[in-house]
C-alpha cells in the first residue's frame, strides 16, 4: 500500500478501510453468485432424480419381471442423492461463510468512519457457531424414492 493508506500515526486511512470493505464486499457477492449456481445445478438435478425416478416406477407396474434392473437402478439413484448432501452442506457453508464477511464489512466500516454523519452503523451479527457443518465429506444414506 502506499502512504495515501496509511495515517501520520501509522494507522490504516479510510481510503484503506474503503477499499478492503470494497474486496470482502465483492467475495460477499461472489459467494452469492456461487450459491445461485450450484442451487440452479441441484434444481436440475433433482428435476433428473425426480425424473428417473418416475419412468422406473412407471417400468416396474408395466414389466414387473424387469424389477432386478430396477432394483439396480434406483441403488444407482441412491448414490446420486450425495450431490444433494452436498449443496445442502455448501449452501450452508456459503451462508456462514457471508454472514462472516458481512461482519467484518460492517465493523470495517464501524471503526474506519466512526465519526461519519449518517450515524452509527448497523452491524450484521457475527455466526454464533464457529462451523455450520461438521461434516467433511459426504455419504451415500437411504433414499426413499417411490
């Protein structure tokens, strides 16, 4: 940083402060461009899952002697569903990780224009746990399908 960032004392200027806010604001954004795609990617997915799922219904009351394929078939949709564990997991990742960010926005924004005119600034809450999924990896579980 040049000196235009920093304060006789020492101390980041506001034109610093301004431009950091500007940088987790624009990952903020980021993050909820991210989370608009993958929910698009699981909608899709799951208008697939859904899909499939109906035509082997519909094969299983048409050709019941075809119900070992069948059977194969939807243990081959179970595993699918860890696509959905995950963008439940992300989504959920992607909503603290904003929350966070929006903290630290705000409190950026608190301490550098403390003495602004429009007042005091509103503060978004920072997430009470520290990690919203415990999890770190994803596992293929029961599926009910029909």
């Amino acid at each position: 940083m040049n000196d235009a960032h920093f304060n006789l004392d020492g101390s980041p200027s506001a034109l610093a402060g301004a431009e950091l806010q500007d940088h987790l604001l624009a990952v903020t954004n980021d993050l909820a461009r991210l989370q608009g795609l993958l929910t698009d990617a699981c909608d899709t997915l799951m208008e697939g899952f859904l899909g499939v799922s109906t035509q082997l219904q519909s094969m299983q009351v048409v050709k019941p002697a075809n119900s070992a394929a069948i059977e194969r078939a939807v243990a081959h949709l179970g595993k699918t569903a860890k696509a959905l564990q995950f963008q439940d997991m992300s989504t959920q990742l992607i909503a603290h990780a904003s929350q966070r960010l929006r903290h630290c926005c705000d409190r950026l924004a608190q301490d550098v224009f403390a003495d602004d005119e429009d007042g005091d600034a509103v503060i978004e809450p920072a997430p009470l746990r520290p990690n919203p999924v415990t999890q770190s990896e994803v596992d293929t579980g029961f599926v009910e399908l029909f």
